[in-house]
C-alpha cells in the first residue's frame, strides 16, 4: 500500500534539511531520500555566516532581513532537537591600509553599516594572534554553524520519524498526475534540493546553475584563536582544537578533489593574516551549487507545477537556507508568494519546453 505524505524531498544539504526541518515544524509529513556522499559541500563548509562581505566590506543581500531569520531558526532548532550547532562569533576584519582605515571610519560615522559593526578598532588588536597593524573591524551577528551537527541531527529527525530513505533516487520512476508518486510514496509535491544534480534533471537542466569549487584546510594553531579573523581568507573555530580555513573559489573547468594549488593559496594568505604558527591536517574540497545572478532558485517546473526545486544558494547557504526555507514553505502552503528575485520564472526564457 503506497505511504500518503505532503511532500516528498530529495536531497539532505542545506536547502534540505532547512527545508525538512520547516515543514515538519509546521507539521506537515514528509519523505526525503538523500545519499549523503553527494553533500560534499555542506559538509566540508565551514558554516561561517558574516552579514558584512566582500572586498570592499559590504552589507550582504537581504541582511536586515535574513540573518534575524537564520538566527532564530537555528536557534529554535537548537531547542526542540536538543543539539548545538549554532556558534556566534565575532568576525574581526584587519584594514590593510591607512588609506582604507580612514574610508571606514568615515562610513562607520555615517552609520553606512548600522547594527552590523560591534567595534571600529583604529589601533592594532590581539597582536598575538592576528597581523593588524592599521586596527580592523568588528563584524556583529556573526557566527558559524556546524553544518555536520546540524544536518544529523536532522537525519536522525528524520530516521525517527521513518521519514528517510538513504538510498538513490531514479526519476524516472516518478509519475505526476493530481499528485507525484514515487514507488511506494504518494505526495502532493516533490521538492528538488539536490545540488549540482539538478543540471542533469529531465526537469531543470535547463536551469543556469553553476559548479563552483571551493577548497578549505583544517588546521591545528598552537595559541588559541578568541574569534574568527576573515581577510583574503578566514579562520574559524571547528571541532575542540581546530579551526577551518577557506575558501578557494574556482568556476570551470577544474578538477575535483583537493589540489595543491588551493592548498598553497590558503596557507600561503594565511600566513599573511594570522601570527601564531600552525599545521594542516585535513584538506577538504566540494563544488557548490551556483547562480549567474547569485541569487537562489526557487518554484516549480512551468509544465509540471508539482515539481519544485529549491537550489543555488552558493556559498551562502547557511544563512540563506532558513530565511528561503521558511519563504518556500508559505509558497508552498499557499499564504504567500515567492520574490521574483529567486523564482525561476526568472530563466523561464531559456525554457525550451523539452
């Protein structure tokens, strides 16, 4: 007899399991398959959440607005699973100039980048552990989660639930009429967050999304590290003794696994950044799923309205994941729209109906 649920899932990512975890939240029943090999990338990700970014100290897309939401849904999650995985930790970001200094303190005066800042430091900081010698900023709601914790203790969720199925999934055994069935799985909607695995979908190979291959290093410091230090490359804490450094971005073509070359660009700008001497012993790579505009990708199929995807958050997964989990799901409830900014129907021009 075929199982009846709300939703089916494929893939236990971060677009996955933000997404699991909302609906079950809000009491919907569900099935995922997910085959966790393919979340490279999550799991090598160091997690790390910063709302001020880039090379010219930006606030990033939405902050006002996404990052109150990834806290407190992490935090709820915290609570009701009984885990902890979210870790908020300033990011201290060293000028590396007299020149950009001054730019920063004039716009940190004008409030450019109001309740992001915690500290304008026009002098050098923790010069024991970090190279700053024109003072720095400290970046508020900043953080890391631990990707590894906070996707098992999702799994489990799920297990408990007889929600997960650990195994392959074959559309082409998918069937869509007035609802999608799989096997032995009736849903009303299917939900894709399986990654770079969309782009072989008989549903959205037509999608722009875009492999980007990210390096990162763990590594061992022989003093302690009070918080994450982010310029040219970061590092932050992971695990009891260690810290992750990333990331290396590389768009096509490259090869997978971890290189020598991402290695030596990591430590050789984080022997530039940090004081304390230190070790590697891990290298970790994954490809993230992209988008041309850098935006995710949100909505159903133009021809079949019960297949949805939900992808492309890039390397700003962690904290995008719960804001557009929670956006997907009232979509998907009916009680709201999705933002033309990361629906589809914003490629449906390179749709050919195939």
């Amino acid at each position: 007899m075929a199982r009846k649920v709300d939703y089916m899932i494929v893939g236990l990512g971060l677009a996955g399991s933000a997404l699991a975890w909302e609906l079950l939240r809000r009491g919907k029943s569900l099935v995922l398959w997910d085959e966790p090999g393919n979340n490279q990338a999550s799991i090598e990700a160091a997690g790390l959440f910063n709302p001020v970014t880039g090379r010219v100290m930006t606030k990033t897309w939405k902050a006002e607005e996404i990052f109150p939401a990834m806290h407190s849904f992490y935090l709820a999650a915290e609570q009701s699973l009984g885990v902890s995985f979210l870790h908020p930790v300033p990011v201290y970001r060293p000028f590396i100039s007299a020149v950009e200094r001054d730019d920063y303190r004039a716009k940190f005066e004008k409030g450019v980048l109001s309740g992001f800042i915690s500290q304008f430091c026009d002098q050098p900081m923790w010069r024991d552990e970090v190279r700053n010698d024109f003072g720095g900023i400290e970046i508020a709601h900043s953080g890391y989660l631990d990707v590894r914790t906070w996707i098992e203790a999702v799994r489990t969720l799920l297990k408990e639930k007889e929600s997960y199925r650990e195994e392959p999934f074959d559309e082409a055994v998918i069937s869509v009429s007035d609802y999608v069935q799989y096997k032995d799985v009736i849903a009303s909607t299917l939900v894709f967050c399986n990654g770079l695995a969309a782009r072989s979908s008989r549903w959205f190979h037509w999608l722009p999304i875009s492999p980007l291959k990210g390096e990162t290093l763990d590594i061992h410091v022989e003093g302690k590290l009070q918080r994450i230090y982010n310029r040219g490359v970061f590092a932050a804490p992971y695990g009891p003794s260690a810290f992750r450094v990333g990331s290396t971005y590389v768009h096509q073509p490259f090869v997978s696994g971890p290189s020598e070359e991402g290695r030596q660009e990591l430590t050789g700008k984080l022997e530039q950044l940090l004081v304390q001497p230190f070790h590697v012993i891990h290298q970790g790579w994954g490809i993230r799923p992209t988008s041309r505009d850098r935006r995710p990708m949100l909505g159903s199929h133009p021809a079949d309205k019960k297949i949805v995807i939900f992808n492309g958050l890039g390397t700003k997964g962690v904290s995008l994941a719960p804001y557009f989990a929670r956006q997907l799901s009232d979509w998907l409830e009916g009680i709201a729209q999705l933002s033309p900014e990361v629906n589809i129907c914003r490629f449906k021009a390179l749709y050919s109906g195939d």
